[in-house]
C-alpha cells in the first residue's frame, strides 16, 4: 500500500562503502583514514519532502500540546513494574480512526 500522494518520488538510498583490499606496503590505519575519507565524501543524501507532508505539519504547528504529567508518570511506574498492559482493540481502533481522518483530508 502507497502512502501519500502520485506525485511523491522516492528516491532510493544506496551505500557504495565497500572496504577496499589493503595496497601492498600500505597500514590498516592509512586504509580505515582513506575508507573514511571516501565515505565522508558521499555520505550525503538529497532528501525531498511532499506539499503533503508540509501541510499535516503546518496544521500541528499552531496547537499547544498538553500533557498529562500524572499520567505520564502512572504510566512510567505501570511499566517499570511490569504491570502495564497494552490494549491491542484501543490501538486499533485508534489507528483506523486516524487512517480514516487522513483519507477525508486528501479527498476533500
């Protein structure tokens, strides 16, 4: 299943590293600096994001969020002792209540 919208292009991330045999008369340590040096140079990696993306974080940006800190810390004691328990049907239900929510954005 496809995410987002026709117009996004992935672009497909690849690593060239591959060690190089060590030349004759040459130290490991002056192969790893030339390896890494290599490496360094095509690390980058162009990165686009979609009009559709953009949007959904510009709807969040206006929102102060709120926290429950009594909540939070329920949870953090819940889990340290082992006691939490997860609900896989509210987990669900709210994973397709979201899904809905973004397929009524991109169609309307």
């Amino acid at each position: 299943m496809k995410i987002g919208q026709p117009s996004d292009n992935p672009i497909p991330v690849s690593s060239n590293a591959t060690p190089a045999p060590p030349k004759s008369g040459q130290s490991p340590a002056a192969t790893a600096t030339a390896t890494a040096a290599k490496n360094a140079q095509s690390a980058g990696v162009a990165v686009t994001v979609s009009t559709l993306a953009r949007s959904l974080g510009a709807d969040k940006a206006g929102e102060a969020s709120v926290i429950d800190a009594k909540k939070v810390a329920s949870v953090r004691s819940a889990i340290e002792q082992g006691t939490f328990v997860v609900n896989a049907e509210a987990i669900a239900d709210k994973l397709l209540a979201n899904a809905q929510e973004m397929l009524k954005r991109t169609t309307s």
